[in-house]
C-alpha cells in the first residue's frame, strides 16, 4: 500500500502550535523523529518529521494559538470529498485549494469535533 496515493489511508500528520522550535526539539528528544527542512515554492522552508528516510509529517510553519495534530486522509477527489462531508455536517475550516508541489487540500471539523484534512497528492494524478 502506498499511504499517498490509497484511498481512504492515513498519509500525512502535521502538528500546529503557539512554538515550533520547542515542538521539534520535543518530538526529536522524545520520538527520535528527525527534522529535515524541505524547500518550498513561496521560498519559505517545511520542517518533515522523517522515521528513517520515510517522510511521515511535518510541522506547520505558522503559530497556532493551541497544540494540535492534523491527519491528512488521501481521496481521489479532494473538492467531491469536502462537499460531502459539508453535506453530512462537518465544517468546513479550509476550502479545497492547492498547495503547489504537494497537491490539492482541504481542511474541515467533522459533526463530532475532530479536525483533520483530505489530500490528494500531485504524484495521484
């Protein structure tokens, strides 16, 4: 199985918080997650979290106010996805938009309060 291009699996997490460098600092202390900047097209950096050599995350460049975990979910249709969940009562935190090196994302809470993500990455096309 390939997490970035299945259906319905987990691919990605990415952690969000109010201090990024402490944040890695604790998941290399305490996971032995290793940090590697990835360039990005806006000339701005991405640190992924890596196991190994197997990219499994990252950590959000931008401050949230509070420490949260993302799962990104991989769909075939990211835009068909997110109107379905709308349709079924989740909200939507983030329309469907592409993020350019990556793939097409959208962000939503689900009715019993759980955020996470839908993806589809550029390599499923």
């Amino acid at each position: 199985m390939d997490k970035y291009t299945t259906a319905g699996a987990p691919s990605w997490i990415e952690h969000s918080g109010p201090d990024g460098a402490a944040a890695r600092k604790f998941y290399e202390d305490v996971i032995g997650w290793t940090v590697k900047e990835m360039p990005m097209g806006d000339g701005s950096n991405y640190p992924v979290l890596n196991v190994g050599e197997e990219s499994v995350g990252g950590l959000n460049p931008r401050p949230a106010e509070a420490g949260l975990w993302t799962v990104y979910i991989t769909v075939d249709d990211v835009d068909a996805t997110h109107a379905k969940a709308v349709a079924n009562g989740a909200k939507s935190l983030a329309e469907p938009f592409n993020a350019p090196g990556v793939g097409r994302m959208a962000h939503i809470l689900d009715p019993f309060g759980a955020a996470m993500a839908f993806i589809t990455y550029e390599s499923q096309n």
